[in-house]
C-alpha cells in the first residue's frame, strides 16, 4: 500500500515538474522573441546598436521589453527608449 502510495506520489511530481518546465520554456521563448522584435526595430530605427545595448536588452525581463518596445514610437533617440527617466 505504501510504495503505491509513493509510486503515485513520483508521478504527481514528475508531472508538477513538466509542467514547470514547460511554462518556464514557454516564457523564456516569449521574452526571446519580444527581444529580437525590440532589436530590429531600434535598429531599423537609429541603426547598428552598441553591444552593451544588444546585452541590456536580450537579458531584459517581458514586461521591460514591453514599455521599450511602446516608448520606440515615439522616441528621438535611443535613450528615449532605454532610460528610466522618460
């Protein structure tokens, strides 16, 4: 009864650990894709980025990428889009 009992148990968390994985994945793959979208719009727009810039973004989190990826519309420069203070 008892190795049942911890058979099923292995499978619940086995399966819990799946499914986190997946959902980590899956985020990950997300904040990859805004970056690159982010990426070749700055560059579009204000031409080839620093490295330091091409790291800041690509190690930025999604809602991060989301505020830069909105600010790039209207900015002027890239510091517009980049700095916290606008």
């Amino acid at each position: 009864m008892l190795a049942e009992r911890v058979k099923e148990w292995t499978r619940e968390w086995e399966q819990q650990g799946l499914e986190k994985g997946m959902q980590q994945g899956l985020q990950q793959g997300l904040q990859q894709g805004e970056a690159a979208v982010l990426l070749r719009q700055l560059t579009r727009k204000f031409g080839e980025l620093p490295p330091q810039v091409r790291r800041r973004i690509e190690s930025a989190d999604a809602e991060t990428l989301l505020l830069w990826s909105e600010r790039v519309l209207d900015a002027t420069t890239l510091d517009d889009v980049l700095d916290p203070q606008h």
